[in-house]
C-alpha cells in the first residue's frame, strides 16, 4: 500500500490562519503608528502654545525697553531735545495697554506684563506716533 500526502490546497486551513495572522498584524503594527503620532503632534501642540506665549511676551519686553531707553536718553541729554518715537498699536495683532503708575511704565496683555522704571515726565504715552522733548530740564511727551 502506498500512502499518498495530502498536498495544501490554496484555501486550506493552514494558508487562512497565515493570512489571518499577517493582516492582525499589520492592523496592530499601524494601530501603535498612529497612537505614536498622536502623542508626538499633542506634545508640539502644546509646546508650540508655550513657545507663541514666550514670543508675545518678549515683544511685548522689547516695546517696554525701547520706550524706557527713550526716555532715559531724554534725560541724560540737553535741554532742546526732540525725538518723534513710534510706539506699535499691537503686537503681531494681540492688543497691549500701556499705563503709568508712580514711577513705573506697565505694558500688558491679556496673559503678559512688563514693567520698566521711568524717569519722571509730563505727558502720556500712547501707541502710535509720540514727541519726546526736553526744555528746561523737564521731560514732556506728547506736548
């Protein structure tokens, strides 16, 4: 007696459970691609958020120094000075206010503030186009 060997067919068992097994894992295999992206695009979401707030501070930072610097320069300088200073209506279209208080300048946002030491002066800062003069010893903005 001969005993003859069963040859596999195309759609045996053996071939389907192979197949099965390759498609879970190809399905398992994008699953944790996809979970992997999700985590990396909500980590620089959130760290571009952080990043936008820390540029919106420094620009608001840099307008209280320029400011703070003409007006010390009108100080250390002569009598007859006059300088035009232009001041920004916003920064990159986020509003900012700008207040005097005893001394002090405060720039503020919604979410930043500056503050800077002022030498005394007569007159108020605004955005936009400012004169700055100094005539017998007294700083006067805007006169």
């Amino acid at each position: 007696m001969k005993l003859q060997t069963k040859k596999e067919q195309p759609g045996s068992s053996k071939n389907q459970h192979t197949k099965a097994q390759i498609a879970f894992e190809f399905v398992m295999l994008v699953s944790v691609v996809f979970i992997a992206a999700l985590v990396f695009v909500s980590f620089v979401r959130t760290n571009y958020s952080s990043f936008v707030e820390d540029i919106d501070y420094y620009k608001l930072k840099d307008i209280a120094l320029s400011v703070k610097t003409e007006l010390h320069l009108a100080t250390n300088l002569e009598d007859g000075y006059t300088r035009a200073v232009f001041i920004p209506f916003t920064i990159d279209g986020t509003e900012y206010n700008i207040t005097k208080e005893n001394g002090y300048l405060l720039f503020y946002t919604a979410t930043e503030d500056y503050y800077v030491v002022i030498p005394p002066y007569n007159g108020t800062l605004t955005k936009g186009n400012n004169i700055i003069t100094k005539n017998t010893g007294i700083i006067e903005v805007n006169p």
